[in-house]
C-alpha cells in the first residue's frame, strides 16, 4: 500500500478525526482508468466541501484503488502527476488535500510485481489503517465517503462510517440493498451534503 502526497503530522495528544474520500466519482468526474491529469475534473461544489473541512481542521485524505497501474495502462509516477493537477484545481478554490493514499495491486494484474492479493485494496480496510496510524486519527469518529460500494465496505471493515455519495457510480446503487451492519450514516446528492450529513451526526 502507498501514501502518496503530504507526510502525516506529528502525533497530536488524541486521536482525532477525519474525513475520508474516494477519488473517482467522489471528488473529480468518474473516468474509466484515468491517465492524464488533464482528464481531472473537480465535480461541482467539491472545493467547497473540501475548503470547509480545512478551515474546521478536519484532515482531508483521498483514498484510492488504481488498478490502472497494476493492469499497466499507465506507471504510479502518472497517479502522482494526476494528483498533482488534482491539487492545481482544489488550490484555485482556496482549498486541499491533507494526504493521498493509493493501491496500485490487482489479483489479476498485467504486471507480475502488482499481483497481490492485498490488505489495502478496497474494500479491503488497508489504506484507512495506514493514514489512521500516520495520522493518528480516530476512524471511529471520521467518515468514509464514496460512490460505489466497494468506498462503503472499506469504511465499515476499518470502523469508519460510511456515507453514500449519488456521484459517479452512487447513483445505480440502492441503499436498501447494503448491510445495516455496516453502519451507514445516510446517502447524499453531492460530496457537500455528504459532508453536512457528517457534520450533523458526528
């Protein structure tokens, strides 16, 4: 499992919390195995959401499968560039990403050296773990916002909450049809409301 962006800061006193994104979907335009940063389209309002949970000082961590690599459409060094870019469009509205943790593995990948079965594949819990213990962050008391369900079986199997974002992929899925026991905070139409959901429930 990689962390890629910023370096976790320095252990604070208590756990604290934060809130977790996919990438696709959830906070750019869903592309099929994007591979150039000027594919990266911010959806509407996600600056804004984003801007609002950094001046509440809510770390912000994207979290994201790239299968695209493991398959060998494009090299990690293009996920770094992407988020690079991704970076550019959240600056321009005043705001950021804390911290980006990417999977690049695949069971079945085209490259020999990514065909594992991993533990930070979602919905394997993996990548939230990791940014929890660099970040010393208390996942009970975070969320894990997604648009498909693979995002929301992550977030329960790490003890995150999740909530369903109708972005992306979200729109085809019925929240009646995903187990209760994995504690959804509710669904939402846009990654704003998805962070108003959170605010109002944490």
């Amino acid at each position: 499992m990689n962390g890629v962006g910023c370096a976790g800061p320095g252990a604070a006193s208590h756990p604290r919390p934060a809130v977790f994104l996919d990438r696709d979907g959830t906070l750019i335009e869903e592309v099929n195995y994007l591979a150039h940063p000027e594919q990266v389209r911010l959806l509407p309002g996600a600056a804004e959401a984003v801007k609002e949970l950094n001046a509440l000082g809510i770390p912000v961590v994207v979290v994201t499968n790239q299968a695209g690599v493991a398959r060998g459409y494009f090299p990690e060094s293009r996920v770094a560039e992407v988020h690079a870019r991704l970076n550019e469009l959240l600056q321009a509205g005043g705001a950021r990403i804390d911290a980006y943790y990417m999977c690049p593995h695949h069971p079945d990948a085209a490259l020999e050296q990514y065909r594992i079965t991993c533990t930070c594949r979602k919905p394997a819990p993996g990548l939230l773990r990791q940014a929890a213990r660099e970040w010393n962050l208390d996942l009970s008391a975070s969320c894990m916002i997604g648009d498909k369900v693979s995002d929301l079986e992550a977030g329960a199997q790490a003890g995150c909450p999740p909530i369903l974002v109708r972005t992306g992929y979200g729109a085809s899925i019925d929240p009646a049809t995903l187990p209760a026991a994995w504690g959804m905070l509710g669904v939402a139409d846009s990654l704003m409301e998805a962070v108003a959901l959170w605010r109002r429930r944490s």
